[in-house]
C-alpha cells in the first residue's frame, strides 16, 4: 500500500481499531462541531445552500428527483458552473450576476430538456430584470460563452449508448454481485471512458490493489468485520451522514452545498466565486471517472463478499453496498479532489476541507462497504486530480485564469440552441 499523501494522517493510525478514533476523532470532532460555521458540516451546508443559491437548489432537486448517480450529478453541476464562470469572465462585475444566472439558464435547458424550460427561465429572468441587464446583445454574448461548454459535454461521452462490460471470471479476490441489488454490471459501465476537463487526469494511478491472500489483505479484511461489529454512536452517524445513496444530492451536491455556503460567507469577487465552483466541479468529475477507470481496472471485491466468504457467512454491513467494484473509493476520490481545489482557494481553512474528506472516506468503513486501501488510495488519486485541474485552470495572481473550454472547430453556437430555448410563436 502506498503512504498516504495526508500531511501528519495515515490510515492506520486514524482506524487503529473499532473502538478508539485515534485522529479520525480529531477530524470528524472538527467536521461536526456545533460551533462550526454553516458550511462547516454537512448537515447544515446542505440546508443553507439551498436557501441562498436557486441554481443550486434546482440541480440538487433534479438529482434527488431522477436519482441521478454521482457521475451524473458531477456532470450537470461541473456543465453548468463551467457556463456561468466563462459567462462572467466576459462581461463586466456590474452584470456577472445577470450573466451567470442566464448562462446557468442556458446550460440546464440544454442538459435537461425533459424539464419545464420555464423553471430554469424564471430564477434567471428575475434576477435579471431586477438589474435591469435583460436584453438580446447581453443574452447573445452569454451565449456565444456557454456553447463551447456546451460543446464539450456533446463529446464527453456522458450520453453514448449503455453498453455491458465483459467481466473477469469470477474468483477470490474479485467483483461479484452483492446483496440487496445483486446487479449484473456495474452503475456507469462507461463511466470510466468520459472524456476528462482537466488535462492528464485520464493517465493518473494509484498503487495496485493490495494482493489477494496477503497478510495486509488478511488484516483488512479482520479490520473491516471488527469495525462492523463494534461500531459506536458517532462512527454510525458518521456513515449514514455520508451515505447518499440513489434520491440523495450525492457527494458532489454535497460538496456544492459546503462550496456554496462557504462563498455566501466569505463574499469573495464574482468572477472568483464562479471560477472557483467551475474548477471545483470539474476536479469532481473528473475524480469520480478517475475513480471508475481504476475500479473497472482491477475489479476488486466489496467487503460483503470476502467477509462472508472468509470470515462469517452472516455477515450485514451498516450501509447497502453499492453495486460496482470497491478499489477505489468514489467517496474518498471525489471528497479528496474538492478539498484540494477548496485549499488551493481558501487555504486559511485547509485543515477543514481536509478533515472533511477524511471523514467522507472514513465513513465508507464504518458503513461495511469499503476496506482501509480503497479510501487511502481513493483520497491520493482524488488530490492528484486536485492538482491537475488547479495547474490547468486556477490562475494565478499575476495572469488572469485562463479559458475552461476551447472553441471547438466546425460547429456553429447556433446548434446549441436547443428548441426550448427559442421564442416561440405566438
């Protein structure tokens, strides 16, 4: 197993065993404390966000609704913030507002066409005419902003026919169905092949799987049933807390909510706010199909399987184990890809962001559905997603960020146009 990339943290030292925390208590007492600002824990981030941003409580009321998995959900949310904050960099601050909430208008007609276009015209069309910046040049220059973006998700991949995987043949150490779902094929059996934001995260990796049979497979596998069998009141809040299975926001609306509470907060410029939600969203996505192209890689057996197999035949973990293969952690990856972009920004509240992520990847043990390498590895891959999309996109104080997207060649902004989103005769 390769070391932890956590400054001070590792695994072993965080879950030494399945009655004392060790650091994990540290970091899951920060995480929750109920003195901690609202975007602090994940309870209270997701109530607030809601509140102070509509774009925001439309997406996540979309992803609850249609039970959209996580890569789904990192998708819309990484679309959509990447059209505001190209929006806004080309407009003045005066009418970043109206510009993001036309762009945000724009991208959901196009990525949900089966909604009611009226319920993401509204929100934009208010806050527009209340600054009174609702007019054909302003809507025609946000849109020659979001079609690229646009463009980007017709060629990711995202919406190529569902096809199955062939699967390895079934033996120790490998991915079967597991109970309650017992699905065949994995959730997203393309999801590993979408075309990346960040340049390079396509190629990053992580330390092999730990061998089948070893003495430190043995030993978490041990791990995982004794955790299971003596978890405490904290340690179950903890995994239903980061549960977020199919009708939840899932871990990037999650992560939205804290993103979104903390900027209310901190009331940074437009143009920073929105570039930083784009960045931290496209670092999420990509995380998650990293994460999937690792999964679909070695396919490696959830807990469930080897515990009762090995160890105890009726074993239940706490969590429903999800139905795709278990190295490496999607919960780990993307949490550990948002901290690092939230660092890079805010970094006077590292150790926050920080101990966020681990309590996100440490919940998936406390849960049953994950051992101790599929959340450290999953957390090392996430924060080298992290670091590539900050190369890419941040910017730096001396040069402005450079552009999200590039034009792509051939293609006309009117082909974005979707039917919805053209007047229509009276």
């Amino acid at each position: 197993m390769g070391a932890s990339l956590w400054t001070g943290c590792s695994w072993t030292a965080m879950i030494v065993s399945a009655l004392h925390f060790g650091q994990a208590q540290a970091a899951d007492t920060l995480a929750t404390s109920s003195s901690a600002p609202a975007w602090a824990t994940v309870e209270s981030a997701s109530v607030h966000a809601i509140g102070i941003d509509p774009i925001h409580a439309l997406m996540t009321s979309v992803i609850r609704q249609r039970q959209l998995s996580p890569l789904r959900a990192a998708r819309l949310f990484a679309v959509v913030r990447a059209a505001q904050s190209e929006a806004v960099s080309q407009v003045g601050s005066a009418d970043a507002e109206s510009a993001s909430m036309l762009a945000a208008s724009q991208a959901l007609s196009w990525m949900l066409p089966q909604e009611d276009a009226a319920r993401w015209a509204a929100p934009s069309l208010f806050k527009a005419s209340r600054s009174g910046a609702v007019g054909p040049a302003n809507e025609a220059r946000v849109h020659a902003e979001v079609w690229p973006v646009l463009a980007h998700a017709i060629d990711d991949g995202a919406d190529a026919r569902r096809r199955p995987l062939t699967k390895p043949e079934p033996k120790p150490g490998v991915w079967l169905r597991t109970p309650p779902l017992f699905a065949e094929q994995p959730t997203e059996p393309q999801g590993a092949t979408w075309k990346p934001w960040c340049p390079g995260t396509d190629k990053l990796d992580v330390a092999p799987t730990v061998e089948h049979g070893s003495s430190q497979w043995h030993e978490e596998l041990r791990h995982v049933a004794v955790v299971s069998a003596n978890l405490s009141v904290d340690q179950k809040s903890i995994a239903q807390r980061w549960h977020l299975d199919a009708g939840s926001i899932t871990p990037p609306g999650v992560w939205n909510a804290i993103a979104t509470s903390y900027l209310a907060e901190a009331q940074p410029p437009s143009a920073l706010r929105h570039r930083v939600l784009a960045v931290l969203n496209m670092a999420m996505q990509d995380a998650l199909v990293a994460a999937w192209r690792i999964k679909l890689h070695y396919w490696s057996e959830r807990p469930i399987t080897a515990v009762r197999r090995e160890l105890d035949p009726r074993f239940e973990p706490l969590l429903v184990t999800p139905p795709f293969p278990g190295y490496v952690s999607g919960h780990a990856t993307v949490s550990a890809a948002a901290a690092g972009v939230l660092s890079h920004f805010f970094p006077q509240h590292k150790a926050r962001w920080h101990a966020l992520a681990r309590e996100a990847a440490v919940s998936r043990l406390y849960g049953g559905i994950h051992f101790a390498s599929d959340n450290e590895q999953g957390l090392a891959l996430g924060l080298q997603v992290a670091q590539s999309c900050i190369a890419a996109f941040a910017g730096g104080s001396s040069k402005p960020p450079p552009r999200l997207v590039t034009q792509p060649a051939g293609m006309s902004p009117d082909f974005f146009v979707h039917p919805r989103m053209r007047a229509r005769p009276e």
